[in-house]
C-alpha cells in the first residue's frame, strides 16, 4: 500500500601526487520519496476511521524504516570508500571505489527485501491475531 523511492548520491574525490592518489573526500546522499495511501471517507463509522488509522501508521513507519535502511548502507558506503588508502594511480583508486559501491549496494538490496520478507510475516500474524479477537 505504500512505497518508497529511493536515489543514492555519491561524490568522491580524489587527491593525485607524487606519492600516489588518494581519496580526498566521500559524501553520500539518499534522496527518498515516500509515497503513502490516502482515504478521504470523513463519513466512516469511528472504528473504521480507528483501524484505518492504525494501519496508516504501520504503512507509514514501514516506509520510513525503508529510509533508514539506505542512510546505514549510505554511512557504509561512505566509510569504506574513505578507508581506500592511498593507491598508485586515481584509476585504481576510482576502480575500487566503484566495487566497493557495487558490494554496499547490493547489501543494501539485499537487506530491503529481508526487511519486507520479515514484515510480511509479522503483519500476517498480527492481522491473524486481530481476526482472532
């Protein structure tokens, strides 16, 4: 019922001397929009509006869980390409750069769809929990 869209940003620089290339500076960004249902029946019976509003909440804290799942990789991301050191030319340390983003990013898809495979099953069993009562 909701969704998140999200854009990672990377800047690097790099630093060329006589001594080799160096990582001079990392920033990555996350752009996220999240996207979240609407219901406009003002109308609805009180326990309605109740349980849609709780449901509202759970979508919402879902999709921002999503968001700071893609900080964590983004601060990940950022301190492994710091953690370089120094190479012999800026290709190489740009090369690295680009597989140590490949990995992050491919953890990071990865833990998104642990996260949904995990709350899939908890909403199961609580939705079976509250048909229940």
């Amino acid at each position: 019922p909701g969704a998140t869209k999200m854009e990672f940003n990377s800047r690097i620089g790099y630093q060329q001397t006589d001594k080799g290339c160096r990582i001079s500076g990392v920033s990555v960004t996350v752009k996220a929009r999240v996207i979240l249902p609407r219901w406009r029946d003002a109308k609805a019976d009180t326990d309605v509006r109740f349980i849609w509003a709780t449901l509202a909440s759970d979508i919402k804290r879902h999709e921002e869980s999503h968001v700071v799942i893609a900080k964590n990789h983004a601060r990940m991301l950022e301190d492994q390409i710091k953690a370089i050191g120094r190479q012999k030319t800026c290709e190489i340390a740009a090369e690295k750069a680009d597989k140590i983003s490949q990995k992050v990013l491919a953890q990071h898809d990865r833990e998104q769809q642990r996260f949904d495979r995990i709350e899939s099953i908890n909403f199961e069993r609580r939705d079976r929990k509250s048909t229940r009562l």
